[in-house]
C-alpha cells in the first residue's frame, strides 16, 4: 500500500482544513518545500499536493510551489486544484507533476474532461472522488449530487482511468477514522482499480485497517501533522 503524505497549500503555506472549511485553517509550516524534504529523507516516496487557493479561485495558482518541490526532490507528486482547462492541465505537468488531479470538473463537465483524457492521455490523471453516503459531492463539497460513487468509477474506468482517490467528506480533517466499508466495497467492485482512501485517517490502527482492505494507497495529512502518526511507522510498513 502506497504511503501519500498530503500538502495542503494556501498562499504559498502548507494547511490543513477541517471538513474543507477555509475559516477553519490551521497553519503547519511557512515553507512547503521544507515538509516535502522531511518526507523524502524518511523514505516516502509520494505526495499529493493540493492547490487551494487555485481551488478557491478556479484556476491553478500555486504552480510555483509544485515548481520547487519538484525540481529539489524525488517525489511522485500529484497536483490538483483550480483544474479547470486544458492549459491548467499543461501547466502543472510542465511544472513537475507525475500525475494531474482533478475531481469537480469530471462531474460537471465530462465531455471537457473527456477531451483531456484523449488527447493527453488517462493515464496522466488522478481521479478524486468525493462522497457522502455514497453520492459526489463537487464544489468544495457545497453540493450533493444523485451521482452514486460506484457508477461514477465505472464510467471513467471505462474511459481509461486507473486511478482514483476517494474522500467520505465527513471524515476529512476530523481524524475521527476512515470509511472502511465503502472503501472496502469500491475494492472489491474493482478489483483492477489503482484506490487510493482518503480522509479520516487518525492513527497506525487506521492505516492497518486500510491495509487490509487491500487499497493501494492511503493519503494521510493532519494525523502526520498532528504527530498522531510517525513517519517512521510509515516507512517500517513499507518495508
């Protein structure tokens, strides 16, 4: 199961949010670049980079940041946030990015992001998921859509998409533990399927728990941030 420490970034600082709340905004560190470095030298090798301001906006703003990480790190780094054309698309993989995440504008425009997927390539994307009771939600998760999670990934997976992460936003940033059984059940409804859960995840219990769901990948932010969880435990399950 792939470790995927997450930065969160507004106005260039790494954050974290509660439920997706930016009046409830935590600073963790002035200096993004510097987090990413103490994942590297603890042997991560992944990261999931979140633009939001770019988010808030509508258009890919911390570009810069990616940039840097990127250029003095080894990272596999995907990035996501303010996607919303084809260019923003370019951008962030001419900036550094192995993969490009995107999640609202799969929902609301699917013939766009379509196009996006044939003429850059599936395989360049990341594809998020957010879900209460088992429906998208899109738009910093204000909306509620009838969308049910698995028809949503079996459309895609049909269009080449191979991954995809999934957040129950009403664990997000509340370290109250993951949604296991729907991560459970997304697994086993696709077994070929590249998961990655996300949200909720508390403590080294939790991140065993995924484990055994057989995810491929778990993104974990402020249980890291907090010290609820050690990079070093990490790393040991890796190995």
């Amino acid at each position: 199961m792939e470790i995927i420490p997450a930065i969160d970034i507004i106005d260039g600082k790494c954050v974290r949010l509660t439920h997706g709340d930016f009046n409830q905004k935590k600073i963790y560190n002035e200096n993004p670049l510097e987090v990413a470095k103490e994942f590297e030298d603890a042997g991560i090798r992944r990261l999931h980079l979140v633009d939001l301001d770019g988010a808030k906006a509508g258009v890919v703003k911390n570009w810069k940041v990616l940039e840097s990480i990127a250029g003095k790190t080894s990272l596999v780094i995907d990035f996501g946030g303010g996607v919303k054309t084809e260019k923003d698309v370019r951008i962030v993989l001419d900036s550094g990015a192995v993969f490009v995440t995107v999640g609202s504008i799969a929902v609301k425009d699917e013939p766009l992001f379509s196009s996006w997927l044939s003429a850059i390539g599936a395989e360049k994307f990341l594809l998020g998921a957010d879900v209460k009771d088992e429906k998208i939600t899109v738009s910093g998760w204000l909306e509620q859509t009838d969308i049910w999670i698995y028809d949503f990934i079996e459309s895609y997976q049909a269009k080449g998409i191979t991954r995809i992460f999934c957040t129950d936003v009403s664990k997000d940033g509340a370290m109250e533990g993951p949604s296991l059984v729907l991560y459970k059940n997304i697994v086993e409804r696709f077994p070929k399927l590249h998961f990655i859960a996300s949200g909720g995840v508390s403590n080294m219990d939790d991140v065993y728990a995924l484990e055994e769901t057989e995810c491929s990948g778990v993104i974990i932010g402020k249980a890291i941030y907090e010290g609820k969880i050690l990079l070093k435990d990490l790393v040991k399950l890796k190995q």
